[in-house]
C-alpha cells in the first residue's frame, strides 16, 4: 500500500522543505501539495521540495482546470518531472466552489471541464502537436516544447459519483476525498463503475484514500486540531453520507453557512464529534493504524495523510512513517 501525505502552503517554504525531508526519511512515498490561491504557489513550492528529495513522488493535491488552463498545468507538470528526475505526478478535479466563487469564478460544468482537461493534459505531455475541439476547451497547432522525462500518472480527486466514475473512465489513480470505511467503500464502487463502463479493468486504476489526518498521543488534542478540515470536508459531503453517519443535515447546514460568510471559527465551532469521526482520521497512532488495516482489507491501494496531519505535523509523520514502513 502506497503511504502519501498532503501538505497545505499556509506555513513558509523552509517549513515544508523540512517537512518533506522527514517524509522522505521515514518511509513516504508520494507528497501532495494542496493548490488554492490563498497559499503560497502549489508548483513554486514543488520545485522547492523537489530539490531537498530524491526518490519520493511529489505532485499538486490537487489543482483545477478554473484557475489554470491545461496547457499551463501540462507546462507546470512536465517541468516539475524534468526538475524532480521524473518524480512527477497530477491530482486535478473541479476545484473548492467555497473559493472559486471569491474570485468570481463559476463552477460551471465541473465533469466535462475535468474530462477535457485531462485529455488536453494527455496530449500536450505526449504529442508534439496538438489540436482539439471540445465544448470547455480548444487547441489549435499547441504543444510543448519540451517532453517530461516519463508517463505523469495522472489523479482524480472527488468525492461524488460523477467524479469518481470519471476517475475510472480516465485516470490512473483516483484520490477519495473520504475517511470513514463506509464511505470509502461507496467511491471505491463509484470508481469501478466508471471504469467497468469505459471498458477498463478496474485494477488498472490506484484507489487512493485521501483521508483529512489528525494523529497525536492526546486524543482530544488531535480531534481538536482537525475541526478545520473537517468543516470544509463535511460541508461537501453528498447527502447520503451525512444520513449514513447521523449527522442531521441543519447542523451541517450551520458549518457551511458559516464558511460561506468567511467565519472559520464559527464553523470551527459548530463542528460536532459525529462530524470529526466521519469525515477524518483523528485520535491516537493506533487508532490511525487500525484503519489502514482495515482499508487495506477492502482493496484500497494508497493512503494519503492529510491536512492537518497532527497538532505537532513533524512528531506526527515520524510516527505514522516509522509504524508504517518500519524506517
């Protein structure tokens, strides 16, 4: 099972430059690095870890087709493989809806906009030529002039069906935004049934959970750090999830109310236990443990710890990256 951790640029590059050493030292074997505008620049910061690593896979967890054209990303992409020796990797979906609308940006038709993105992506990154004619985007004679070093793997991030089916339909992996095992198993048949319907195997697609991590030897501490996380997990969360965990849909309501008004705190605040245990992975080592183990179980191919890792992010890796790889 792969082991792969996301970082988010809220913190200065040093920080994640010693952050990205530890993950390499104890075991990891891919780095996600989140992209919203707001943080310091997902491919700047990649360029910056890649130099300070050597062998773990390093990739933006994930970009949006909104705020970059896919020749930008394909461009962005190729030199970070060329930079990092062919360390490169892609997580693209259709972006936060919360953010986008900030900056005035519609979040209009989200599966063909990914669809077409990714097949722009895959032309660019291997032809030298490049023309397409598709409803979102169009290119006529583009190209690179330049190749990456080998074959990007390409992710799809989501959590809805439609998202998840297309990540079957044409990705190489795709990135669960989901923690629970219920709802993991639920993408996971999202998944399959994309690429079932695509004609694919379903093997040939990594699942990956991209679980929102919170990992400390006092609990209470660690399901305090993730309230954050979980209210932008939670608050996109399909129906269905919030029925299967409990969770009346006014109290989710609430938390989204309040981050759709900017107030982080309020929606800290209004975030319940039922929220934290299903939409993150939040307490003690073993706790964390015991879930891999059962996620490995179902198939699941990958793990991605993600934000915010602990209360102490450092302490945390090493926990997690010794107990799982034994370095």
């Amino acid at each position: 099972m792969k082991l792969g951790v996301e970082f988010v640029p809220y913190s200065g590059v040093e920080r994640l430059r010693e952050l990205a050493e530890r993950a390499e030292r104890f075991g990891f074997d891919q780095i996600w690095v989140s992209d919203h505008y707001h943080n310091r620049y997902v491919h700047s910061v990649l360029v910056h870890l890649a130099a300070v690593t050597k062998k773990i896979m390093l990739g933006p967890g994930v970009t949006n087709p909104y705020l970059s054209h896919p020749s930008v990303i394909a461009a962005a992409v190729a030199t970070l493989d060329e930079i990092s020796n062919g360390r490169a990797m892609l997580g693209i979906s259709a972006g936060d809806p919360f953010y986008l609308a900030t900056v005035g940006v519609k979040h209009r038709r989200p599966i063909t906009t990914v669809r077409e993105a990714i097949q722009v992506i895959r032309k660019l990154l291997s032809e030298e030529k490049v023309d397409y004619a598709g409803e979102i985007f169009t290119c006529r004679g583009a190209g690179l002039h330049f190749r990456p070093i080998g074959e990007i793997p390409i992710y799809v991030g989501g959590r809805k069906r439609r998202m998840l089916e297309l990540s079957g339909e044409l990705a190489d992996g795709a990135l669960l935004n989901a923690s629970h095992p219920d709802d993991l198993k639920e993408c996971t048949e999202y998944v399959c049934s994309g690429a079932k319907k695509a004609g694919r195997d379903p093997k040939e697609v990594e699942v990956v959970a991209y679980m929102a991590t919170s990992i400390d030897e006092d609990e209470e501490r660690a399901r305090n750090r993730a309230k954050t996380v979980v209210a932008f997990v939670g608050s996109s969360a399909p129906e269905q999830s919030l029925e299967r965990h409990g969770i009346p849909p006014e109290e989710m309501e609430r938390v989204r109310r309040k981050l759709q008004a900017g107030d982080i705190r309020g929606a800290r605040e209004a975030v319940t236990e039922a929220m934290i245990d299903a939409f993150s992975v939040s307490g003690t080592l073993n706790e964390f443990l015991s879930r891999v183990e059962e996620l490995r179980r179902m198939g699941i191919t990958g793990v991605v710890v993600g934000s915010p890792i602990g209360p102490d992010a450092p302490k945390s890796l090493e926990l997690i990256g010794r107990a799982l790889s034994g370095k």
